[in-house]
C-alpha cells in the first residue's frame, strides 16, 4: 500500500516562507563567519646555530563584540599553537613538538590602558591603544623549540602553526553566545609547510 501525501499550494507558500525566513535570520552567521578569525601571515622554523627557532607575523581581526567586551573589561585569550611532526606514510605523522604561547589582553578603564600579558613566562607590556597591544601579540621572533641533532636528518617533517582564540576563558554569561555567534570565531585556520633542515 502506497500513501500519497498532496501538498496544497497553501502549504507550500508557508513552507516557502519559513524557510526563507530562516535563510535571513543565518545569513548574518554564515557572512560573518571569516572576517573576523586571526590570520597566520608568515611563519617559519630555520635552524640558527644547533636550536630550530620559530617566527611568525599574524594579524588580529577583532569583531564588534569581542572589541564591546574588551572595552567593558573582558580579558580576551588567544593561544598561539606551534607543532613539529614527523612525517610518515603508512601511518599517522609522529607529533614530535606541540608548543603554545598564551596571551591575555585586558582593557583598564581607570588607567585608560591595554595590558598583553604572556601567560607562559609572566612577561607584562602596557600600551595606550590596542593597535599597539595587539601589534605586540602579531609578531613573534626566534623562539627556540628543539635542538638540531634530536631531529634524524634522513626523515621529512612538517611544521605547523595556529592561533585559537579561548571562548572557554571568556565570563560565563558570555560563553553560550560565543559559541553561536560567528563575531566570536577569532581563530585561525591552520598554516603547514615543510621544515628545511
């Protein structure tokens, strides 16, 4: 027995509705969605000396809202992740260095000044404007990561780099709305390249 359902040309038209109805309420999500992610514009590991370094220049897209809630006092945190894995074929990459630097940005209303702090080593850094704050977090030079000879000079590797923003860290009232709403979507993609030994 086979059921036949008819759709009357009133359903249809409402059906049509919702749904383009629910196509302009998520437009402004899917719009949003990269303009506002970090961006890894340079990186790279070279060898100086007997220690592999690591640099990397990015750029800080900050939204509307995350920008709103600096300004109120939200401390922002974005991790910058830093991986080195040894390639294989057969099976998965060994991941032989997985390395993160944290930075914190908070707005003092009271001093009318921006504070960078690095979490991993306490480093503290004051500046009158944002520009300079998030200039500061942009540029990373010469971070040594691993020493020549732990490396097999006959094996290939690949580096990696991303820049997560931590929607954890955030207030709690903050955080469901975070994870939602695209202008909260400030992390990277990912950055490969092959390591020149």
């Amino acid at each position: 027995m086979v059921f036949i359902m008819r759709v009357s040309g009133r359903s249809k038209r409402f059906r049509s509705i919702f749904y383009n109805t629910l196509l302009m309420c998520l437009l402004p999500f899917f719009c949003y969605a990269d303009q506002f992610a970090a961006e890894v514009t340079q990186a790279e590991i070279k060898l100086q000396g007997q220690s592999y370094v690591f640099s990397t220049n990015i750029v800080y897209n900050l939204s509307e809202k995350a920008n709103d809630a600096l300004q109120n006092g939200v401390p922002l945190f974005w991790n910058l992740q830093v991986k080195l894995q040894q390639q294989r074929k057969f099976i998965w990459n060994k991941t032989l260095l997985d390395a993160e630097i944290r930075y914190r940005i908070q707005y003092h209303a009271l001093l009318n000044m921006y504070r960078v702090i690095n979490e991993g080593n306490g480093d503290v850094y004051n500046f009158s404007t944002l520009s300079a704050a998030l200039d500061l977090m942009s540029v990373v030079i010469d971070i040594p990561l691993m020493v020549r000879n732990e490396l097999d000079p006959k094996k290939h590797y690949l580096c990696a780099v991303k820049v997560n923003f931590d929607r954890d860290a955030l207030p709690l009232p903050l955080r469901p709305i975070a994870y939602i709403d695209p202008q909260w979507y400030l992390s990277s993609d990912w950055t490969l390249w092959p390591l020149k030994k």
